[in-house]
C-alpha cells in the first residue's frame, strides 16, 4: 500500500507542477488538501509522512478518531468539507482550522455562539446552479457576506465551489472562472471579516482545470489511494 500511495502521491505532485506551470503561477500559490475521510488512521498517518499536512474529513467521528492517532503531528492543518448539521457544530468547530462549506445564516450562528476561536471558513457558492448542490446563489453572495459582518468567529477566507460531476473541460472551466470572478469582487470590497483571498475549488477528477483557473486549495482524495 505505501508503495502504491508514494506512486500516487508524485504523479498527483506532477500534475500541480504542470498546472502552476502552465497558468504562470508559482507551485506555493497551491495548497493540496488530502481528503481522507475514505481511508483509515494509519493510511492517514502515511500521507502525512509523505509531506502533506492540510487533511479534510467530512465526518465528526472520523476526524476526532484521526485528531487522536496523529496527536503528535502539530503540524497539521485540519479541515472540514461538506455539510455540516447545526447540532453537530459544538462538538467539531473548535477542533478545525477550516470549514469549507458555509451556506445558511443560521449555521454561522450555531458556529459563532459555539466558537472559542476565530474560524476560517469558505462560503460555498453553487455556480453550476444545479438544484442537487447546495450553496449560496452567485447573485446572493454579496448580500450573504455582508449579513456575516457582526459574527466576529467567523473569517470568510474565500469562496468554494464543487463542479457537476458530468462536467466536460469548457464547463469545469466555466464554473471555476466564474467563482474566481465573484472572488475578485468579494476581495475588491475590502470587507474586514471576508478578505476573500482563496478559492477552494477542484477535486480528484478536476483539480488540474481548477489551477488554471486560479484555485489556491484544492481537495485530492481518491486520486491518492486508488490502487
């Protein structure tokens, strides 16, 4: 399995090279994010010891049984991706360093009333419009942002964004653009609580569109651990 992992994980670091390359970006400009909700503590461990230390769970138990075995590792970025209930957010906000997936007022809330620190989090934008994704709307985000001006737990680093899974090149292309223009704009205005300087955007299947398009974290799992 180590074997394997280590083969995935420098054909994944190529294709990061090759995409900051051809968008004229510099390789730092990039954070990879391993997702291993799909994978086990040991299998996590071995990713960290591999050089990548920003993890992304999308399950409370998950993450604290992972916290646990790596508790040695002070080095690790923890974040949260995914929906996040409102009655699960006082036992998960303050053992992350980032949530991805802020979309409804009432879980800033739930975040702000439960917080003991202040929360990067990304406000997830559903710019493929599609009726399954959930996320704010690209023509409420402004308004949405504003409203998060008087929780003071809560920074609104950047916006992120999942593709339709069916997505061909010129989409991907189409809807990670779009959330880098609406990210421009968020950063134009100045907000103090949303400098809105990253964009998570990109998976397994289409981080390499997402870079080009000026994606700064991007969310890798299966690509690390197929066999």
């Amino acid at each position: 399995m180590l074997q394997t992992l280590q083969q995935n994980v420098e054909a994944v670091q190529k294709e990061v090279e090759q995409a900051c390359k051809c968008s004229d970006r510099p390789l730092d400009d990039v954070t990879v994010i391993c997702v291993t909700k799909s994978v086990d503590s040991e299998t996590t461990k071995q990713v960290v010891d591999l050089g990548y230390d920003h993890l992304a769970e999308n399950r409370m138990e998950n993450l604290i049984e992972k916290q646990d075995y790596l508790k040695e590792y002070c080095q690790i970025k923890w974040h949260f991706i995914g929906n996040l209930q409102r009655r699960k957010v006082k036992s998960i906000i303050n053992q992350i360093d980032y949530f991805h997936a802020l979309d409804k007022l009432s879980l800033a809330q739930e975040i702000q009333k439960r917080a003991m620190k202040r929360i990067k989090c990304f406000v997830q934008v559903n710019v493929s419009g599609e009726s399954t994704k959930q996320g704010i709307s690209p023509e409420s985000l402004i308004n949405f942002i504003k409203d998060l001006e008087d929780f003071d737990r809560i920074e609104v680093v950047g916006l992120m964004t999942m593709a339709p899974f069916d997505s061909n090149l010129n989409e991907l292309s189409h809807y990670f653009s779009q959330l880098k223009i609406l990210q421009t704009i968020i950063a134009n205005k100045n907000f103090k609580h949303a400098p809105c300087t990253e964009l998570s955007m990109g998976m397994s299947r289409d981080f390499v569109p997402a870079i080009e398009c000026g994606a700064t974290f991007v969310r890798i799992g299966s690509r690390f651990f197929e066999s």
